[in-house]
C-alpha cells in the first residue's frame, strides 16, 4: 500500500515534468484521496485544475487547501494562496476575511504562528491591521535556478518566503559568486535597500520552486508609522544580516562555514563611537582589532612635532588594528573615527580563541598582515624622503 501511495505521487509528479497535466492530475487526486493531509500534493491539484481551464473546481481547491493552512497555523501559505484566488476572482473579498478571522482566532489561542520563528512580522498585526496589510501584499513564483533579484538592481520592497528555499549571493572582488547563506520558509530578505539607499546588495537565487510575498515599502512604512515597534523588530534583523554580509565578504573569515562566522560572530562586541574619538595611538599596547560596520576611521602616524600622515581612510566593512594584535607588537599608528561609527571589536583574547578552534584562519591573518605593514613601511620610507627634500630646498 505505501509503495502504491508513492507511486502514484511519483507518476504524478513525472507527468508533470513531461507537461501531461490531465495524467499528473488524475495521479495526484488518487494520491490525495489516500493522503487527504499532504496539502502541498492538494495545491497541485488546484494548480493543475486552473491550468486545465477548469476554474470553480480550482476555486474550491485552492479555498480548502488555504483553510486547511490557516487552521494549521501556516499563515504565510495561506496568504500565498488567498493572493492565488484573488488573481483568478478579485471579487473573492470573503477569502480574505476569512484569513483574518483565523487568524483572530489563533492568536487568542495562544498558539505561535509556525511560519514566523525569525520575524514576528504578522504576529505584531491585531486582525484589523492584517486586514488594510493584506491587499497590499503580492505573490509571486519562481522557478529552480531562477534570479529573484539581481545585485546592484533599484529595489526597496521586503520579500517573505511562503514557500521553497532560496540562495542569498554576493560577488566577491574577484568577481566571483560567493554564497552568504540560504533562506527557508518564514525568512525573509530585501531589507538592505529597505532601509539603506533603495539598491540590492545582494542576488537572490531560487534554490527550489518557491513562492514569496512582497511587501511594497510604502505599504509597510504606513504599518510601522502605526505600529513603531515593527521597525525595531526589522532593524535588529537588519543588523545581523549586515554583520552576516560583511563577515562573509571579508577576506579575513570568507573561508569559514556560515556556522562557522555565526560563532565568531558571537566574540565580536558593537561600540557606537562619536565623530574624533581616538581608538588607540602609537605606543600603545594592542588589545584588540576592530571592523567597521558603519562609519570611517583614519589611521595615520604623527611624529613629534605632531604632524601627521595619513596612511588609509577605512569605511564599512574594512577591518584594523590586527597587525599589533598578531604581531604582539605596540601600536605603529593611530586610528581615529572621523564621523560617527559603529564598531566591532574582538580582543586580544578572544581572537586568539577564535585561531585555536579555526588555525586556517591563522595563515590568512598572518599574510593580511605582513602585506599592510609592508604597505605601511612603504608609505613611511617615501614620507621621509619627501621630508628630506624640503630640508634640502
């Protein structure tokens, strides 16, 4: 009996890549009325049932299937599939209010909505906030391997995963695909240009058949004008992922695993420092290396009579300080914030912990080193020849 339930799901599924979808239908309606509980195979059905040209039918399924995923908790399919409906009957109102009456009632149940384990998005909404929500959210689909957003591309709308996986990839400087880390059903991604400069930071692949909910920015700005709390709940996961891109983008930790970077992470402590504050001078002991989330720091040298030379201007996502810590050397320059910055910092101690559970990491930080301080030299080897030269004049 299972071999002949998951045959006929097999058979289903292999007409469908053929493009037989009267077969694949009459495979999946057997296999449902032997499964009535797999609502993704009844999905299916009505899917194959639209494509078929046979529209009530279709209607009904995809009325059940959303019902069932709303008594089960599963908001965001359910939203995914009420969107369905609306596109093939705008004049289906009740479905949405439907919705929100269950999910009224799952929240006076007490009950976590299964979808939202990282952003309690809809969880914040009372039932008449997702009600105005709901007609300004779009769904739309996309295929394996397909491109849901390209970096470097205008866009500033909040997507949430309804169904399916995608890829979250960035070019390195070599121009390279590196991948940051992959997103499941109730993730969501598009914040950058959300609360930044309206741009895609990062690609955004379907890594399966996937199914997201947009969220246009305007729509959402009025929800958090309304409901101020939901900026912060965006904001902290802002944050992360901000923290997430640059440590996968570093040179420093782009060899680690994401589990890896998510552990080192954990060592790093955020500073929020204002415009001219000195971190350290030359001299002094090096107890930690820092990395520039948000801001600019300036390292230069200073000789006695206190002029100084610049040697870099470091913005986000550049780390510094690591040649003394590595060395275990004093300070050769001093690094000031010139506007203010958000800053992490890892000790000394804590670095060294990080290269005893990680010791690739040691190499890599070795060479970084070796290459800045030969840069460094370089730079005040012609400093003092140029000094000599005005002497001279």
């Amino acid at each position: 009996m299972n071999n002949d339930r998951m045959s006929h799901k097999e058979a289903a599924h292999q007409a469908l890549s053929r493009g037989e979808w009267r077969k694949a239908l009459e495979c999946f309606q057997i296999h449902c009325g032997r499964e009535p509980r797999d609502l993704r195979s009844q999905l299916k059905v009505a899917e194959l049932l639209e494509r078929l040209g046979q529209k009530k039918e279709a209607l009904r399924m995809y009325q059940k299937v959303a019902e069932a995923y709303a008594q089960d908790g599963f908001l965001l399919q359910a939203i995914s599939i009420n969107k369905m409906i609306l596109r093939m009957d705008p004049v289906s109102k009740h479905v949405s209010d439907r919705l929100v009456q269950l999910y009224a009632e799952k929240s006076r149940e007490g009950k976590p909505l299964r979808p939202f384990p990282h952003i309690p998005l809809f969880s914040e909404l009372n039932e008449q906030e997702l009600q105005s929500l709901l007609p300004h959210i779009r769904s739309k689909s996309f295929l394996k391997g397909s491109l849901i957003c390209q970096e470097g591309e205008g866009g500033n709308s909040l997507y949430v995963i309804s169904r399916g996986e995608v890829a979250i990839i960035k070019q390195t400087p070599e121009g390279k695909e590196g991948l940051i880390r992959n997103l499941k059903e109730g993730d969501f991604f598009g914040e950058f240009g959300f609360f930044t400069d309206q741009k895609r930071h990062a690609s955004v692949k379907a890594v399966t058949e996937c199914e997201v909910l947009e969220i246009p920015q305007n729509e959402l700005n009025g929800m958090i004008k309304t409901h101020p709390h939901l900026k912060q709940v965006l904001q902290n996961f802002f944050k992360q992922r901000v923290l997430d891109l640059f440590f996968a983008s570093s040179p420093l930790f782009s060899s680690l695993t994401v589990a890896e970077r998510d552990e080192i992470f954990k060592r790093f402590h955020l500073h929020e420092v204002s415009e001219n504050t000195l971190l350290f001078k030359g001299g002094d002991p090096p107890r930690s290396l820092y990395m520039i989330k948000r801001g600019e720091v300036e390292i230069f040298i200073q000789d006695r009579r206190e002029r100084k030379t610049t040697l870099a201007t470091l913005r986000s996502g550049n780390f510094f300080g690591e040649i003394g810590v590595v060395m275990n050397k004093p300070r050769m320059a001093f690094a000031k914030a010139t506007q203010p910055s958000e800053l992490l910092e890892l000790t000394k101690e804590e670095m060294e912990a990080c290269l005893l559970k990680f010791p690739k990491l040691r190499p890599i930080l070795k060479e970084i080193s070796s290459k800045r301080l030969a840069q460094m030299r370089e730079l005040l080897s012609q400093e003092a020849v140029e000094k000599s030269k005005e002497t001279m004049v």
